[in-house]
C-alpha cells in the first residue's frame, strides 16, 4: 500500500516533469516548482528549495516559489534578466532609476518586490551573496545591480515573494533571488540576437552573442558561456511623437528657456522695468547667433527668452557595451568527494545622455534702485543661462565603466546519511562614474563676478559681472554669444572610483536525523561568516568644501554627491529542522543568528524564528502557511556615507520674522500662508551631529497561508495570501517636522531635549539689512522610524492541453495588493494606505497580471505573453483638479516569440516586445517638460515601443 505522502510526491514529481518538458518545448511561463540550489544530493528525487536547505521530494513546499528559467527568458521576448524580473507580478513597486533616467544613480537595474524598497530583497548567486553595485542607489540604499548579470550564464531564476531571514540573514524581508548559473553543459552552442524598435526615425539596434561550451569527462564538467552584447542609445528625438517640447498633448507646450533675464520686482508687482515689463527681450536674431539650437520665444507671464526643443533630448536607453565571462567546473575525487569552483567576469560601458549645463542665479544690479516694502534696494532679477553640446563643441553625457567579478570555490560530499558542503566566495564590483560639470572658482569668475550678500529670503545676489558676465549689458550677457575657451575653461570631468566587496565562507550540514513513524526528521545546520567593504571615492573637488561658506555643494558648482567608506563582518549560525507530525502535516521550524560588529552597527546579534506547515487532506492538495522573523541590518551606505540634497521646504521661522518685520503682529501670524524654497540639506550620519545612538536594524515579519491545487493531471493551481511587515524603517529625518519643531523652539513652545537635538542641525545667520534670519547650514541624520505593511494575493496556474493538432499550454500569474500601509513614524496615529491615497501613494501597481498562451506542433513552437499593470496613483496629482480621476488607467501589452527547429542542430526565431506598440497611458498631470509625458518610473522601457528581433541558435 502506498501512503498518502509518498503518493504525492511521486505525482507532484511527474507536473514537475511534465511543467518542465512544457517550458522546454511549448514556453510555458513561470513555474511555481522548488528548484535546485546549485547542490544536488546524492538521491536524485530530492531537490533543494529557495527558502529551505533541507533536501525534499515535493516539488511544492511550504513556502510559494516562483521559476524563471533561461527558455522562459526566450519565449517571453526578454533580452536580459533584468527584463524578465521586472516583469514579475510580484514587482509591484516602481524605481527611482535605471537605464531610462538621469538621477543619482542612472545605470542600475533593480527590482521592488511587494513596493517595500529596492534594498529589501536578498540577492543570491548559487544561494551565495555577492558585492552590492558601488554606488548609493537614490544617495541611501545598497542594492545588487541585475545588468550586471549576464543571460548566457543564467540557468534559472528562483523567487521567494516572502521574508526568510530566519533562513538567509540580513535583507531577505521581502523576498530572495536566487539566481542559477549554468553547470554540467556537454557540447557548443552559439547564439546571435539581432534587432531593435520599429518605430525610431533611425536603426537604434541591440546585437548579442553567446556562446554556451562544457565537456564531461569520467571524473566531472567543464562549463563556459561568453556574451556580448551592445545596444544603441535611444532619444525622444528618434520618435516623432516625442520630438518636440511643442507635441507637449495636454495643451500648448512651450519651449525649454535656455537663455533668460526675468525682473523679480515685476513679477510681484512691485514695479516695471524700462519697458514696462518684468523682463528683457533678447531682440530678433539674437537666439540665433548663440549657436545653441534656440529659437526667440515668448510665455505667458515670462515673456521673451531664447528657448530650447529639448523634449527630443530626452533619454529613453543608455548606449551600452558589455562583455562577460563564466567558467565552473566539478572534479569527483576518489572517495566521493565533490570540488567545484564558478566564476564570473563582468565588464560594461554605457552612456547617459546628458545635453545641457546650467547657470541660475540671482543677479542684482545696484544702478536701478527699486522702492520696496523694506526700503529702497537695487533691481533684482534672475539671470538664466544653459549651454549646449552644439554651442560647447563637445560631449556632456554621463559615462560609467563597471567591472564585477565574483569567484567561488568549496567542496561537497557525504557523512553517512548527511550531506555537507563547505565553500568560499570572494565578489568585487568596481565603477568608475565622470559627466562634465562647472568648477566653482570658474563660475564665480567668469559668469558671477561681485558677491552682494544675501538677499530677503537667504538667496544669494551677485553682481553678474564676471569675465563674461551673466547680466545684459555686462562684459557679455544672458544673450550673447561666447567664447567657447573661455566657457570650457570653466567645465572639467566630475568623477567618483568606487568599490564594493563581500568575501564571505559557508558550511552547509543536512540530512536525516532519525526515522519517525511517518518519515524522517529532517535537519539543515548552516554556519557563515561574511565581510563587507566599500569605498566611494568622489574626485577632490567634490570632497572639498564650497569655495566660499555661503555656497552649497562642493568645489562643484551647486553639486553634491556621496563619499564615504567602511566595513563589516558578520558571524551567523543557522538550524532548520522539517518534522513529519503525521502522514498529512509536515514542520518545519528554523531560527538563525547572526552577530554584527559594533562599529557599523547597534543591533550587535539578532535571532529570527520561523515556522511553517505543509498540510495535505488529499493526495492532491496542499495547504500552507507559515510565519517568519525578518531583518534588515542598518545599510552601511546609511552608516558611512555623507551626502547632500536640494529639498523644497517651508522655513517657518524666516516667514514670522518677515511677517513681523513688514508690520505684522503675532496674533495675526498664520503658518498656513507660508510657502516653500529650495533649501540644501547635508545628510549626516546621527552620531556626528550629537553623539546619538547607531541606527538599529530594520525588523519586521513575513506571515502567509494558501493552497496548491493539481486539479488534474495538466492543471495546477495555486493561492496563496501574504503579508509583510516592517518596523523601524530608516528614513531621512522629516525636514518639514525639524522646521516645525525648531519654530516652536523659536517660539518658547517647545524646550529641552528636542530644542538641543534640533540646535546642532539648522544653523542660522540673520540679515543685518532686514533683520530677516535665514538658514545657513541645514543637517539632518538617518533614523529608525517608519512602519510599512503590505497585503497580497497571489494565483498562479498552470495547464497544458494535448490535441490532434498540437499542445497547447496557458499558464497565469496575477498578484493583487490588497493593501499598503505605511506609517512616517510609529507615533502617528493612522496609517496611510499608499495603494489608495493619491497624494502619498507610492506609485505602485494594484495589481500585475501576466499570462502565456503556449503552441507546439512538431519543429514549430510559439508563445504569446500579454502583461497588465492595474492602475496608479498619478505622478502629479496636486497639479490637477480636486474633481480629475487620481488615477491613471492600466496598461496592457503582448509579446511574441516564434521558432522553428530547421535541423537537429539549427533553430531560428522571431521576438516581438510590445507587438502592438501600446504606449504607457499618458497622465495630464504631467507638465510640458517631463517627457514622455507618462510616469517612467513606473512603466520603466515603455517609452521604446515595439521591438522586433530575429534569433539563430547552433548546436554543435
């Protein structure tokens, strides 16, 4: 008689088969499978789970699994690995950056699953950590850069959408990645991708070729993939739809000013200068003669400048070049003994398009006495310049140089019934970062001249009359052409060198401990040390002070950056045990700690449990749940690294000075009238400003339950519910609350502690002319203090049907986001549910669905994959009417991939991204000047349309 238990596991093998065979001929989509980790036991009809190290029968577990594997990669149309991962109905969350934008970091690949941040998700390869990217994604958090993984090297992706610290440690709050290099390949492949998007106004293509190599011999494997790839840069410019600041669809668009001299006097109805405007008219002819591509023009309240088509400048794909390298082999020794080693080589080049340099300052001119409210002042208007690679005669993209190399070597074999494994891995990641920018010294000189002091709201007013000048009628003048040497001599190469490292051992003990009345009480032990290490390295300029200590920035003009370096160790143990209670219910509990140095952070050891069920009432159904603890130790570009930002914010004690200083009393004074102001703000580690305590870890729980369902012999589906939480979330403190506070200081409202906390981080200087205090140095520190949960539902199914005429397969995969809470700091009161609120919402999806539709007849097989985002809150929301929709609608698209086995040994294949070209739907909320007029933070690659390639693969 067979029992219940095994029964399962031999028919969840054979949809395991049978799901396998599906996505090596017809495409079939993700398969919610367990999968191996890069070990394989000696008894074959056991796997390894993500999530779990204990070796099990059951291709379903307790905990839902997610599969890409490399074919899935194919007939879903991805190019890269990072296509296929954002394309997970799990990523429901939007990044800041990527291949698609200009902010800090533009040329990292990220995934957000569950909307809970970039940095929540643990990044493996072959269950192992690797270096972070070296830079401070968004100035703050350390994250693993998806580019930088080649798709020859790639066997298979393995998800887990909940949190398994109690597992893996630090960072797997949201999820694990666990990404699968190739092993025990026997013959040659070659394989060339060619093409590109259908609809620029040139070729703009992506050429790719790998070759995928390995022999077996008696005693092991030798595996080796190599990949290039180079993919053209693509514009705005290159659609006709984007080419133009003047196609701006909601409304008159109008063009970049480029060149501008606006009087601030006019403009608040003060007074009117000599022609009876508030600003100076650059005259026929004169945009012309600049040799900058502007053309005269005229706005509405800003009246004449010289002004810029600059939506074609937009970048839609960095011009990007990259090698890689794999290798990994295994060699049995006599005694069964397991050695094996991989290695991966990593080299890039890319390029950001970057076409303007700006010059923005408040000029005031001494020779034109305005009679004001406070007294009688000169003219003050604001002098607006921005050159152009036309008018500089050379390049001003951002250029980035990344270098990764990641190598690890161990050995594997058996005591008895335990299997152990022992390995050491060594990854480092090197990027060298350089965009033209202005050096200080040089802006003051040639464009600025005489510093005037500060003006009424804590600006800085300059004479305008440096070499060149930036006032009209200066030596030169907002209009005027210029000497191209003498602008480049005030340009030259912003750069950092940066490095990260992790070199890290594990050693891996499981097996069976003793045989119970209905299977073995299974076990994993895992022990692990890691240390980490990084330097960002910016050039000396912007590690110097401002030149003059009323500037912000650095010895860059109006720039800052990150700078920093440190290390850190850990030591963890780790035990998992899997109890078989009954025939039909199955344990599992699992507690890990890991020990952090004192230095980087003040969480010292943390210990995180973990229980989980598998439950089968039939020989078909699963159900399971489960809880887990989850951590995320402090990032240690939070720790070390110092940095700076422009923030708009209200300074409310320089709004009752002025208040009080044109006539006003305080009991007439009302907050609410008060508005905004750029304001540079140095984020500055706590400990440094007054001796605070080091950031704590970010804690939290993932919990779930849900089903598995095989229906029959070709369907399964699967539900599952989940929940992730997280506390203490480090954040930058709240400007908004530090002015606040700081004016009720001012105020005699508020004393002690919180006064004194709040002293060391706004710095005030007053204007002796109108008494008018302003902020002269604003700190602010990372701390421990938010709250964010989120709410899921997963299905996924799968199915294959045979007929007269061929397979065919439709396999689905949908999230919905039941929920998004989030709390700015514990004490509030309510939580605001970012899903729904259209203010504060997050941009995230309230759901993805993705589903593949799968063909095979004999040589022939196709695939089509449609994918929709539900909705989002829209990226402007206070720009539009309180009466609009605050939503913008989702987005559907389809892929299509075909091939045809011409011989044993030569395929060929078409994939078609987008094939309907559907553009992301446009939000009126956006202004003239954000192209493409959608939000590409969210529909990340949207803006490129269709994209056709043809593929040969060669077998020898």
């Amino acid at each position: 008689m067979i029992d219940i238990n095994r029964k399962t596991a031999f028919r969840r093998s054979a949809l395991a088969a049978f799901i396998a065979s599906n996505l090596l001929t017809a495409g079939s989509i993700y398969a919610a499978e367990d999968e191996t980790d890069g070990a394989k036991s000696k008894d074959d009809n056991k796997i390894t789970v993500t999530g779990s190290r204990i070796k099990r029968s059951e291709a379903e577990g307790a905990a839902p699994i997610i599969r890409i594997t490399s074919q899935d990669m194919t007939d879903r149309g991805y190019v890269t690995v990072f296509d296929a991962l954002k394309n997970l109905s799990q990523n429901t969350g939007f990044q800041f950056e990527g291949p698609e934008s200009q902010l800090f970091t533009p040329d990292v690949q990220t995934v957000n699953l569950r909307s809970t941040g970039v940095g929540n998700t643990l990044v493996l390869i072959n269950g192992r950590r690797i270096a972070n990217y070296p830079a401070a994604y968004q100035a703050s958090t350390s994250v693993v850069n998806f580019g930088a993984i080649p798709a020859a090297a790639v066997e298979e992706v393995q998800v887990l959408a909940t949190g398994a610290s109690a597992i893996y440690g630090s960072d797997a709050v949201a999820g694990v990645i666990n990404i699968i290099l190739k092993t025990e390949i026997d013959g040659t492949s070659l394989n060339l991708l060619v093409g590109g998007p259908t609809e620029t106004k040139t070729d703009r293509n992506t050429t790719r070729f790998q070759l995928v190599t390995g022999h077996s011999f008696e005693s092991g494997n030798i595996t080796a993939t190599f990949e290039y790839q180079k993919r053209d840069p693509i514009l705005a410019g290159d659609y006709d739809e984007f080419d133009s600041d003047l196609d701006y669809p909601y409304g008159d668009g109008v063009l970049l000013r480029n060149n501008l001299d606006l009087d601030y006097w006019a403009l608040n109805g003060w007074a009117l200068d000599s022609t009876g405007q508030g600003y100076r008219d650059p005259g026929v002819g004169a945009c012309a003669a600049l040799g900058n591509g502007t053309e005269r023009s005229f706005r509405n309240n800003r009246g004449y400048f010289c002004g810029k088509d600059s939506a074609a400048e937009t970048n839609f794909r960095n011009e990007r070049e990259h090698y890689s390298v794999f290798a990994s082999g295994n060699y049995y020794l006599e005694n069964d003994v397991e050695l094996f080693g991989d290695l991966v080589y990593y080299t890039s080049d890319s390029v950001s398009n970057n076409n303007g340099l700006w010059i923005s300052e408040d000029i005031y001119d001494t020779s034109t006495p305005r009679s004001t409210v406070f007294g009688t002042f000169g003219d003050w208007y604001l002098g607006q310049r921005r050159f152009t690679e036309e008018e500089l005669g050379r390049s001003l993209d951002q250029t980035f140089d990344d270098t990764a190399i990641s190598l690890s070597v161990g050995a594997r074999g058996s005591w008895g019934l335990h299997d152990w494994e022992v390995s050491l891995t060594q990854s480092d990641y090197e990027l060298n970062y350089q965009q033209p920018w202005w050096k200080a010294e040089s802006v003051v000189e040639v464009f600025l001249g005489d510093y005037n002091g500060v003006g009424f709201f804590g600006d800085n007013w300059w004479a305008g009359n440096g070499t060149f000048g930036l006032q009209t009628g200066a030596t030169g003048g907002i209009f005027t052409p210029i000497d191209q040497a003498l602008v480049n001599s005030a340009i030259d190469m912003q750069r950092y060198s940066n490095e990260t490292s992790s070199t890290s051992a594990q050693f891996v003990l499981n097996g069976d401990l003793v045989e119970m009345a209905d299977g073995p009480l299974s076990y994993a032990l895992v022990v692990e040390w890691e240390e980490q290490d990084f330097a960002f390295v910016p050039d000396a300029r912007l590690q110097q002070d401002p030149i003059e200590s009323y500037l912000s920035g650095s010895g860059w003009w109006n720039l800052t950056g990150f700078s920093g370096a440190g290390d850190r160790s850990r030591a963890a143990v780790g035990l998992e045990t899997r109890i078989p209670v009954s025939s039909d219910l199955t344990l599992s509990v699992a507690a890990r700690t890991d020990n952090y140095d004192s230095t980087s952070s003040s969480i010292g050891t943390r210990t995180t449990p973990s229980l989980s069920f598998e439950y089968r009432p039939l020989d078909n159904l699963l159900i399971r749940g489960g809880y887990t603890g989850s951590f995320r130790a402090p990032d240690l570009n939070m720790v070390y690294t110092r940095t700076g930002f422009f923030t708009t914010a209200t300074d409310f004690v320089q709004c009752y000075q002025s208040f009080i200083a044109t006539g006003g009393t305080p009991a007439n004074f009302d907050r609410s009238t008060c508005t905004g102001s750029s304001t540079f703000v140095r984020r500055t580690p706590g400990t440094e400003l007054s001796g605070d305590e080091a950031l704590k870890d970010e804690t939290g729980h993932s919990n779930w339950l849900g089903f598995a369902w095989d229906v029959s012999d070709d369907l399964l589906i699967t539900v599952d519910y989940s929940k992730v939480r997280i506390e203490d979330q480090v954040r930058n403190e709240s400007i908004t609350t530090l002015l606040r506070d700081e004016f009720e200081c001012f105020l005699g409202n508020l004393t002690g502690d919180r006064c004194d906390y709040i002293a060391p981080r706004i710095q005030r200087e007053v204007d002796p002319t109108t008494g008018v205090s302003f902020i002269e140095e604003f700190n602010a520190s990372p701390i421990n203090a938010a709250v964010e949960q989120v709410r899921n539902i997963d299905v996924k199914m799968f199915s294959k049907f045979d007929t007269s005429v061929g397979q065919f397969g439709l396999n689905l995969d949908y999230t919905h986001v039941l929920s998004h809470e989030f709390k700015n700091d514990i004490t509030d009161e309510e939580y605001v549910d970012l899903r729904d609120d259209p203010i504060q919402g997050g941009w995230g999806f309230r759901s993805i669905l993705t589903a593949a539709f799968s063909y095979k007849n004999g040589d022939f097989s196709t695939v089509l994959t449609g994918i929709r985002r539900g909705s989002t809150t829209r990226r402007n929301p206070t720009s539009i009417g309180p009466n609009d929709d605050m939503r913008v609608d989702p987005y559907i698209t389809f892929n299509w991939t075909a091939g045809y086995e011409f011989t044993d040994s030569l395929r060929g294949s078409v994939r078609v991204v987008n094939i309907l070209d559907e553009g992301a739907p446009r939000d009126d909320s956006h202004f003239f000047f954000q192209p493409p007029w959608f939000n590409v933070f969210v529909y990340s690659g949207a803006q490129i349309g269709r994209e056709l390639y043809m593929e040969l693969d060669y077998k020898f």
